[in-house]
C-alpha cells in the first residue's frame, strides 16, 4: 500500500505523466459520454418514429370503425395485411369502459390478434387523449398506442316516439411487437460503440504521440543535465524551444560561474597556504627553538593544512559534477601498495563500473585516499574496498585485517570535542578531514567491525 502511494505520488509530481493522464480522461471519459448521449437520442428518435407509425396504423382503425344502433361495426378484412395475418407482430383491439366496474371490454381484435392471451390492463386515456407505452403480451415485449375517441349513437326514446343521440365511447388500441425496434437499437448500440472504442484508440496513440514529441525537448533537457551531472559534459548545448533556451543559458551560465569561482577560490587558499607554511618553516628551523614551541609550529602546520583542506572542498558548490568512483579508486589501490612494502599490503577492489561520486575528484580523493591510507597503516596484510550503488544511494565501504577500534572508541569517534588523531596508528587526523568532507556533503560516515576481515570497517553513505 505504501509503494503504491509512493508510486502515485512520483507520479503526480511528473509533468509527462499528469498531462498523459489527463489526455486520457479526457478522452476516457468525454468519448463514452457522448456515446451515450447519442444512443439516448437515437432511443428516442426510434420511439418516436414508433409512435407515429402506429398513429398511422390507428387513424386507418378509425376511418373504418362504425357504430350502428348501439353495435361496433368493422369490416371483415383490413386495408392492411398486418393486420390480416395471424400473429403478424401488428394487433389492433377495440375496448369499451364498463361503467359499473370500470375496467375495459375488448369489442373487437384484428385477425393478427387470434391465438394470443388477450392483456389484461389496457390503458384508458380521456376522450380525445392518446397513451404510448410498453407492454408484455406472451411474455414478450410490446408497445401499444390507445386514443380515446367518441362516437354518437342513435336510439329510441323510451316513449318510443323520438331519436336520442347518445354517446358511445371507445379506445382503439394498435400493439406492435417490440422486436424490430429493438433491433434496430441493438445494431446502432453496437456500431456506435465499436467506431467509438476505434476512435478511442486512435485519439489516444494521436495523444500519445503528440505528447511525446511536444515533451521531447525536456527529454533531451532532462539528458543532457544528467550528463552533466555524471560529469561527462560541461555544458548544455542543444537547441532547445524559447521556453527552455533561457533555462539553458541560464544554467551554462551558473555552471561556468561555479568553475571559475571555484578555480580562483582555491587559487586564493593556495597562495594563503605558502604564505603562511613559509613564516612556519623559518620557525622550525630556529636551532634555539624548545622543543614545546617545536611541537606548537607543528600542530599549527597540521591545523593550516586540516583547514585549508576543509575550506577548499567543493561540497558547498550549487552544482555537482559526477565523478566516477572507479577512475580515482583504481590510482589509489594501484598507488598505495607501492608504498607500504613493509609488511606488504594487498588491497582488494570491489567498486561498481557505474557509481558515481556526485561532487568535486579532489574531495573523493581526499576521502577515500585517507581511508586506504589508515586502513593500509594499520592492516596487517589486506585492505578492502567496496563500492555499490543501491536505490540511488552511493554506499563505499572501506575494511582491514587490523586491531580495529574498540566499541568504546566506536562509540566516541565521532562525537563533537573528540580529537580524532587520539586513536592509535593507523586512526589519526586524517579521519577528521574524512569526517569533515562527508558532513559537508550531507553524508553519513559510520564505523564498526569488520565481519569479513575482522578489523576496522568504515561505511560511507551518499544519498542520491
């Protein structure tokens, strides 16, 4: 459940995806609306029609309905066949109002009409109305037209000697079998939703498309700064949009600041640096020096150089170039060998091709060159290095076959006021730049022991 929020939340905060997204509802949900809306309409086109075809159909009832002395008259044989032909699909039932219990008396049905059971509530409209509905007749579905019309009678007074003109009233009714419409609605159901679901597909692969190719820009943007940041370009140089160009320029103009500021900053602590070792160096060559006062130039000459260090990393830089681990790893482990002959130390390398060090080569040399140096000083034959990238995160793990540090020292080292080159051989002060350098890359540096060599295991960990 986690994951799955975590994954919509990546998602809404990608601009490809939120316009992609939105493309398809808009077509997902815009599309099938109007889907139905036609089908609605068309439903109401196809009654309608229905309606007036059995209009038609009850006008031709009446034009040859009579009513003589009181008695219904039609003829044997309609004008249309339908209506002839036995269970044709069109009925046509004549009824009166029974008044005392006011329910309807079937006068007359057509010969389509023989065979069928005969409805039970058929609708009775006002005189001069009309009803069309739905109806069930066999179980199967129908719709039926009822108009209400009236007709005069002639009958004897009950004297005998006079004609009263009386009202006869009567509902023709005409049933269709619902069937062919139905049909009808079926077939226009299923292509207006087959071309849709067509039309569907196309406008999202036109969508798509279309997107991809309006946000391909920031896919070359998105890139080319990777690249930048992976340290194999120093500049952004594809032509972009008007919208992106001056994000572009913009930012070749940062980084170009970030180098030469950069360059003249730690020209600056250079020159600093020889002006001040020289005055020390005249200091300590005084023969008449105390050896106290020997000791004092020499820990200033450590603390200038701790801190010209510290101030001259690039970790405060807006911008960060990538540095490959392997490329400065590998001088190391080929370097250092060559130095500590005596016992001879055999460093094993296990750094990822692909991880990369994201801030400046000087301060990833400083970094691990004092961890392989400590660890070759206080190993006994082997020194180890791991290097692996793991959810985006840079992880360096540095190992020996030493003494190692004591829980209780592991638990110190890196507490504020601890002085670093406390530590026995192999621990000094070169663990304070470390430590320094990774804090000011919102590092973490951790110390335990190791469970492969046996000695001192330092990890490091850079978030991505």
């Amino acid at each position: 459940m986690v994951r799955m929020r975590n994954k919509l939340s990546s998602l809404t905060h990608s601009l490809k995806a939120r316009l992609i997204i939105s493309a398809l509802l808009l077509i997902l949900i815009l599309l099938p609306l109007i889907g139905y809306t036609l089908n609605n309409a068309f439903k109401q086109q196809v009654s309608s029609s229905a309606k007036s075809e059995l209009k038609a159909y009850l006008y031709s009832i009446l034009a040859v309905t009579e009513v003589d002395n009181g008695q219904l008259q039609m003829p044997e044989a309609l004008a249309e066949n339908q209506f002839n032909v036995i269970q044709s699909g069109l009925f046509a039932l004549i009824s009166t109002r029974e008044a005392e219990s006011k329910t309807s008396k079937i006068d007359w049905q057509s010969n389509s009409y023989l065979g069928l059971e005969l409805p039970i509530d058929l609708p009775q409209p006002e005189i001069g109305q009309s009803e069309f509905k739905a109806i069930s007749i066999d179980g199967k579905p129908h719709i039926i037209y009822s108009y209400s019309v009236s007709f005069e009678r002639k009958m004897l007074s009950q004297d005998g000697l006079s004609v009263e003109n009386r009202a006869f009233p009567l509902t023709v009714h005409i049933i269709k079998n619902q069937q062919d419409y139905q049909k009808q609605i079926d077939l226009f159901t299923q292509h207006l939703w087959s071309w849709l679901a067509i039309l569907m597909a196309f406008l999202i692969i036109v969508q798509l498309a279309w997107l991809l190719w309006t946000l391909k820009p920031l896919a070359q943007f998105k890139h080319e700064l990777n690249e930048v940041e992976q340290g194999r370009a120093v500049q952004i140089k594809a032509d972009y949009p008007n919208e992106l160009q001056a994000v572009a320029k913009q930012l070749n103009a940062l980084l170009n600041t970030e180098q030469h500021q950069r360059k003249r900053y730690r020209n600056a602590l250079s020159d600093l640096a020889h002006s001040l070792k020289t005055p020390l160096a005249v200091i300590q060559s005084q023969k008449d020096l105390s050896k106290s006062s020997l000791e004092q130039t020499q820990i200033i000459s450590r603390i200038i150089s701790h801190q010209l260090k510290r101030a001259q990393t690039a970790a405060g830089a807006s911008w960060h170039l990538g540095i490959n681990v392997a490329s400065v790893s590998d001088k190391l482990v080929r370097t250092l060998p060559k130095i500590y002959r005596d016992p001879q130390i055999e460093i094993a390398s296990y750094v990822d091709s692909q991880s990369t060090f994201k801030g400046d080569e000087a301060d990833l040399t400083e970094i691990l060159g004092n961890l392989l140096d400590n660890a070759c000083k206080a190993a006994k034959k082997q020194v180890q290095i791991s290097v692996m990238v793991d959810n985006g995160d840079l992880t360096m793990i540095i190992e020996d076959d030493g003494a190692g540090i004591s829980p209780e020292q592991q638990s110190e080292i890196f507490e504020r006021g601890i002085r670093a080159d406390s530590y026995q051989q192999g621990h000094g002060i070169g663990l304070a730049i470390v430590r320094d350098l990774v804090d000011s890359y919102q590092g973490q540096l951790a110390v335990s022991t190791s469970d492969a060599l046996g000695g001192a295991k330092f990890t490091l960990v850079f978030s991505a």
